[in-house]
C-alpha cells in the first residue's frame, strides 16, 4: 500500500467535494437555462444538452480502469478535473452570447459533455486514491469521500440562489473553474501514487453472469427516479408558483437527505439491516413521487419535504445495489461498479432528455411524477430479487476494485 501524506489525503476529500459542487451546476440554475430572460430553452431542449454528459459519462466510467492500467490513476484524475475545468469555461463563455441561440446551445451541450467524462474520470480516481490511502479504514475512508461528494451537490443549489440573488448566476461556474484550476494546481505536485493500477486482465473475459442484468435493471429505474428530482424539482415547484430561492432550497435538501441517509444507513446497520432498507426505500421513493404529484400551487414548505422525502428514498439504494452486486457476482466483482454506474447513466440519461419530449406533447410534471410512483414501485419489486434472503452487505459504500482483490 502506499504511503500517502496528509497533503495527498485532503486532496482527494477535497477533489471530492469540488466534484459534487460542479456535477450539480447545470441542474442547480435549471431554472436559469428555461427562463426567457436567459437561454430560453424548452422543455425538450434542456432535455437534450444532459444527452452529451450520458454519452460522455458512460465511456469514461467504462473505460477509465483500462486507462488507469495505461497510464497511471493520477493522469485519469487530473485528465478529469481538466474535463471539468473546460465544461465551466464553457459554460462561462455561454453566458456572454446567451442572446445567440445558435451559439449559446451548442457550448452548452460542448459543457454538458466534458462534464460527464470530468466525472466518469475522478470519481472512480478519487474513490480509488481514498482506499490506497487508507488501508486500515477503507470503508470508512470512502464514505467520508462520497459524504463530501454529496455534500458539494447539496451546496450547488444553495451558492445559484446566493449568486442569483446578487444578480451574477454565473458566479457558480465561476467559482467551480476556480476550484478547479487550485486542484489541478496541488494535484500536480503530489505523488498520488496507486500500487495496483487497475484489475489484472487474464487472457480470456469472462462471460457476464445472467443474474447482473437484474442489477442492471434495478441501476436504470433507479438512475431514472434519481434524476426526477434532481433535474427536474426545481422546474416543477416555479411551475407551482414557488420562488426560484424556495426552489433551490428544495433541491438542495433533495441531495442532503440523500447524502445524509447514506451516511445514517452505513452507521445504522446494527440496528437497521441494510437489507431491510433496500427493501423499504424504494417504497419510501413511491410514496414522495405521489406527494410531489399532488403538490398544490404555492406548496413551499410541503415542496421542501417532499424533496426531502425522496432524498432518503433514493439514498442507500445506489450503493448497496453495488456492494450486493460485489459480494453475489464474486466472478464479475472488480468490474460489477463500473457496470452498475453505466447503467445507473442510462436511467440518468432517460429522464433528463425523455422528459423534455413528453411535456411537450401535453404532460405536465406532476403527471409524470405521479408516474415515476409506479417506476419506484417497480424498483421495490425488483430489490427482492436483488436481495431476498441474502444477508447485508458487510458495507454499505461498496470498495473500488484494486481492493477486491
């Protein structure tokens, strides 16, 4: 293992939280992007400039072990953050030519693509990094990292209110490159060294057990009612008359309750298996689509709970579908993360362009959260056979795969 200095450690935690903060700006100032005194996107449109951050997401979380075995993990990291440096320059750039539609969107689909190769690159370097620097803790080392990470999407939220409130939205990416350019900066310096680069490759591939599609089944309808809320709150609750501020309070509290229940489920699983929640949760999703669906005009303070309700819906389910996944596909479990979040970005990619095309053909959205309910009713039905009568993950945040090993 490697001997990592503390300069390496709170790098990568902070790496992490700068992540969380700059994968969430383009659903953070949605509102920003569909106001006609901005870039006056449709419904179909906004839709469409997340398709390029789908694409880009999925081949760099597919391929980013087999460039790690190439070239080393600290050049995936920083070819990351790069990725992510240009999707906010972009995006910056964006700002001054809003009034060119021509212009304006195809830099802003140019963003949303480097953003999904920025964070299919450093969140598996990052996760990778935390447990080589941590061998006596790993499990508690990535969940400190991924808190962090969920941490940085509940602030991204509350910094466009800030910086809308003070006239200067553009504040946020502003802030991210900032951000960005420190860490490129330190990261450069630092050893950041990783023994295994990657999972050893044998002559032959082993052929993808049947059981995984169920996983991967669960990761799409999963990565769909996610993306319901986190792309598409605050558009909702300003189309029930609640102040764009109220609106991002609620999409913040989305991503913190489902930081928080991460982080309660890991401790709480002496008490509360995490089998049972895997099981409850999705019902819990259920029940807030409903509530969101019946959402009266003006409902500030009950589009804030709601939110809230499907954070702690949606919080355990990503990790443990992984770390199940891990421990029931023992012959696929050094890849079985990197398949899971693939198709975690396929449900991604479902919501945030398919809702667009619906709307515009008369749905409203809180007809379509009405039916997210059944999606999450499905999803309940199929974490039994994910993991009925299996015994709880030993935990909850799943480890990277040079520690499977």
């Amino acid at each position: 293992m490697t001997a990592a200095t503390s300069a390496e450690k709170l790098t990568v935690y902070a790496a992490g939280l700068v992540q969380g903060i700059t994968l969430v700006t383009f659903p953070a100032a949605s509102t920003i992007f569909t106001s006609g005194a901005w870039y006056d996107l449709s419904a179909s449109q906004y839709g469409i400039m997340f398709v390029p951050q789908v694409i880009a997401a999925l081949f760099a979380s597919l391929g980013g072990a087999g460039l790690a075995a190439r070239m080393g993990w600290k050049s995936v990291y920083l070819s990351g953050l790069t990725a992510n440096l240009a999707s906010m320059i972009l995006l910056i750039i964006s700002r001054f030519v809003v009034g060119d539609h021509a212009a304006a969107f195809p830099l802003l689909l140019a963003a949303t693509a480097f953003l999904g190769l920025g964070f299919g690159l450093t969140v598996p370097a990052v996760n990778t990094f935390t447990a080589e620097f941590h061998p006596a803790a790993v499990d508690r080392s990535v969940l400190v990292l991924n808190a962090l990470l969920g941490l940085g999407t509940a602030l991204a939220p509350v910094f466009v209110a800030i910086f809308v409130g003070l006239g200067a939205w553009v504040g946020l990416p502003i802030l991210a490159a900032a951000l960005m350019i420190a860490l490129i900066a330190i990261s450069a310096r630092l050893p950041l060294r990783v023994v295994r680069a990657g999972p050893a490759s044998g002559g032959r591939r082993s052929r993808i057990p049947a059981t995984f599609w169920v996983f991967a089944a669960f990761a799409v309808l999963y990565g769909f009612c996610e993306t319901m809320n986190g792309n598409w709150s605050q558009i909702d609750l300003t189309k029930l008359h609640v102040s764009a501020t109220t609106a991002s309070l609620s999409l913040t509290v989305f991503w913190a309750t489902v930081t928080a229940g991460r982080v309660a489920f890991a401790f709480a699983q002496r008490w509360v298996p995490s089998r049972v929640a895997y099981h409850v949760l999705p019902f819990v999703l259920a029940a807030s689509f409903v509530f969101i669906a019946l959402l009266p005009s003006g409902a500030a303070t009950a589009g804030v709970f709601a939110f809230g309700l499907a954070g702690l819906g949606c919080s355990a389910l990503l990790p443990l579908t992984i770390s199940f996944g891990q421990e029931r596909l023992v012959s696929m479990s050094s890849s079985i993360a990197s398949g899971v979040i693939a198709c975690y970005q396929v449900g991604y990619g479902i919501a945030a362009f398919g809702i667009g095309p619906l709307r515009t053909a008369g749905l409203t959205l809180p007809e379509i959260y009405g039916a997210s309910a059944g999606v999450a009713v499905v999803l309940g039905l199929l974490s039994l056979a994910v993991a009925r009568g299996r015994p709880s993950p030993a935990a909850l945040h799943p480890r990277p795969a040079s520690h499977l090993m």
